[in-house]
C-alpha cells in the first residue's frame, strides 16, 4: 500500500520548538547479534562461571591475526575490571563488530569431502567470504544502554581503497579489514573486538532455546533449487524453530530486498532477547554453550565475554536501540549494481548521538520537518485519522498513513526509525500513550513510525 497524505484538520499548525536537555543515565540485520544478544542476556553468574569453565580448554579465536590486523582492534585500553571473587565487569563502551557469514562449495576453494557431491550448491560451516550480515553493537555501562547499528551489506563504501559494496570486506581481508572499513564510513568509530558466525549457527541456537516467537509480516514463499533453499511461511505470529528461523532471515524477496530483511532481523532479535532472558533457558545452558564453541570466531576473552554477560543481563528492554545505517536505494539504472547510498550527514548525526561523539544539546525541533507513520494495528478504520488529527493539533503538519499490521498491539508504539528519541519521547509525553523504541521495523523513510495499539483506541476511542 502506497501511503497516502491524510486529511488535515488545522491548516495552520502551531510551531513548537523543544529544546532537548542532556541525556540523564537511567538504570536498568540478524544471525550473529541474536546469538551474541541471546547468550548474554541468558547468563547468570552461576552461567557465567560454568561459561568460563566449559570455554577455557577451547579457544574461541578460530583465525589467526597478524600483528598488524590486530592492531585495528582496541587492545590497549583496558575494559574490564573485577577480581577473583567477582565476575569481570565493564568500565567503559565497548563497540563489538559482528559479521554474519553465509558461505557456499561454489565461495571456497577447498570444498569440504562430504560437500563435494553435494549435487547442489550447499552450505560450508565457515566464517571467510562475503558477509550476510554487519552490525556494530555498543555496550555501554555509562547510560545502561546497548546500541546495535544494521549495516546494509550493499552499503557502498571504499573497501581497500576502491569502492564496493561492504560485505566484500571480510572475504578480501576478514574482520580486520571489515572493521577498518567500517571506521571509515562511520567517521572514525572503531572496533573494540570482533565476533564471526555463520548461519548454521543460528539454526543450531534457536533449536537450543526451544525456538523463537516472532511475527511474520506476511505468507513468504521462495525456491532456490540451487541452494535447496526453501522458504515457506504463512504470515502471523508463531514460533519458528531453528529451521523456519533461518526461512525468516535469510528471505529478501520483497520490494525492500535486504533493507527488508534487517528490519526483519531486528524484530526476531528483540524476541530472542527477551525469550533468553526466561528461567527455562538455564536448562538449555549446555546446548547453547555447544553453539558457542564450534560456531564462533572472536578475539573476545573469556573474560571480556563474562564481562559483556553480566552487562546485558541487567539491560532494560527499553534500553536495547536498533538502528540501520541512514541512506537511500539507488536509483535504478544508476549502477551496474544495486546499493545501498550512504548519507554522510545523517551517519554522522547518528554516530554524534550514540557512538561517543554526542553533544549535550541538539537544535530545536520543529514538528512540521518531523515525518511521521501511522501503522494500524487496531481493526478500526478511523484510529489513523484520528491519531493524525490529534498530531496536527500540535504542530506535526508531514504526517502519512502507511500500511495496516497483520497483528494486534496492545502498546501503541512510537518508534524512532531514525534515531530520533527526543522527537519520539516528546510525542509520547504528549499523547500520553505507548512505549518508545528506538529501532528500524518501522515506515523507511519516516522519521518516526506510529504503530497504533489497542490502548490508543482505549485513550481516545471517543473521538472515532
């Protein structure tokens, strides 16, 4: 559905500026995230120190780096601190770069034995070539906050010195050059530590926690006879097992294409999260422990990772914010290929903001320049209009109806597609409604996107 403008009720919007005061510190795209997010989420300190034990005979650096890529990582500030009758625990942000692998017989040079009458182009339990999946994750102990940035791997971007797409990273020089490269579009945000998984791992860790609740947007069918890729889901909330976990992930075959499929990631990422942080994945404990050792390759300790463990086990769910690198499709034609453009400006506003480069004061706002989605979740057909009345009243004069959800909502939730918390915040406190999300699940070109749930019809039912 193309969104449409909605009817406007004033035509003359009264300006509202907001100045954004200093952030007070509050208490509490895909496959590699959601294993990192769902094991530290999941651990206890009795986990923890069973985490240490089953770990420390196996090393979880499954590629040797040269001196000099090593060099890329932040080795020498340290970021932990504790002792013998402590777990480790973070002193500073901590920024982990995960890169999720998807590696083919026809991306290797050594077909593995078993694979090479495959008849088929089948899977390789390795982390080198393109990378699926980008993320930057922040860890950070000063706002209790863990930031996790999607980078398109269609990203256009210079990767040794020539421009490509970002994914070719890891497989023209592995996690050293894909963290460099990073750096570089970012302005100068650099990695503490990396983490490489493939999406074998990702079946296997789904299956150990007994699955995975999430919403499928809409029925998905796809057939790659080449890959034995096979996807077909109905649409609707459900939980996937590892198999049609990996269905969810892997499909792109929509208008979105891979845009699509991050904003997928980081709805199945938020429900694994909050479904590690359950009792009952104590007692799947050895089978992800399993997961980790023969699935990842990271240059984290043992102890850095006990200390990212206990980090997360406290995070707030309001406290974990999605983001994807801001840019636009490019324009058909444009190319020999299709990318993802990066735009500079708002890179930097998101980098400033959450990366360690933020300043205490933004500009005002002007709610006539804020885009604004309105999603319906609820089955009434006038609770958009009605939402879009409510928000001309207050100055926002750039407001769309997009689609209709295929699931009820409870929460009304107003979603900071950008980054933009402030703005979110401030249309929260004024409705009086709905819970703040800072991820990327909503309207793409929005700045902010509205799904409307059932309290909204509670709370202003009357003016339907």
């Amino acid at each position: 559905m193309s969104p449409q403008k909605i009817t406007r009720r004033h035509t003359s919007p009264n300006r509202v500026k907001v100045m954004r005061q200093p952030r007070q510190t509050r208490m509490p795209r895909w496959i590699g995230v959601s294993l990192v997010l769902a094991i530290v989420a999941s651990l206890s300190a009795t986990a923890g120190a069973l985490l240490a034990v089953s770990l420390s005979s196996t090393p979880l650096l499954q590629s040797e780096l040269t001196d000099e890529e090593a060099e890329v990582f932040n080795q020498d500030d340290p970021m932990l601190a504790g002792n013998s009758l402590r777990l480790p625990r973070l002193t500073r942000p901590v920024n982990i770069l995960v890169l999720g692998t998807k590696v083919l017989t026809t991306d290797v040079d050594v077909v593995p034995p078993e694979l090479q009458n495959a008849g088929y182009h089948a899977l390789v339990n390795s982390v080198d070539g393109l990378s699926d999946t980008m993320l930057l994750v922040r860890f950070n102990p000063e706002t209790d906050q863990l930031v996790v940035l999607s980078l398109p791997r269609d990203t256009r971007t210079m990767v040794q010195g020539r421009l490509t797409k970002l994914n070719e990273a890891n497989r023209l020089g592995g996690p050293a050059l894909s963290a460099q490269s990073v750096s570089d579009l970012l302005g100068g945000v650099a990695s503490d530590r990396y983490i490489r998984i493939n999406v074998q791992g990702v079946e296997k860790l789904v299956d150990a926690l007994g699955g995975a609740t999430g919403n499928v947007p809409k029925y998905m069918k796809y057939q790659d006879d080449s890959q034995h890729l096979y996807i077909n889901l109905k649409a609707g909330e459900q939980t996937l097992d590892g198999d049609q976990a990996l269905q969810f992930l892997r499909f792109r075959y929509d208008e979105n294409g891979d845009i699509g499929r991050i904003q997928r990631q980081q709805m199945l990422m938020r429900s694994m999260v909050e479904q590690a942080l359950t009792p009952t994945t104590i007692g799947r404990m050895p089978k992800i422990l399993e997961v980790v050792q023969s699935n990842l390759d990271t240059n984290l300790s043992v102890e850095e990772l006990l200390a990212l463990t206990g980090f997360t086990a406290k995070i707030d769910r309001a406290q974990v914010q999605m983001l994807m690198l801001p840019g636009n499709f490019s324009p058909q034609g444009q190319y020999d290929r299709s990318y993802w453009l990066p735009s500079p400006g708002d890179i930097a506003a998101m980098r400033d903001r959450y990366f360690g480069y933020g300043l205490a004061y933004a500009e005002a706002v002007d709610p006539a320049y804020v885009r604004i989605a309105i999603q319906n979740s609820t089955g009434s057909d006038g609770a958009a209009q009605s939402m879009a009345n409510i928000l001309y009243e207050s100055g926002f004069s750039n407001v769309v109806s997009d689609r209709a959800l295929n699931q009820s909502l409870d929460v009304t939730r107003i979603i900071a597609q950008q980054g933009d918390v402030e703005s979110a915040e401030m249309i929260q406190r004024f409705l009086g409604i709905g819970e703040v999300r800072v991820e990327s699940a909503g309207d793409l070109s929005s700045v902010i996107t509205i799904q409307l749930g059932q309290d909204w019809l509670s709370a202003y039912g009357a003016q339907l």
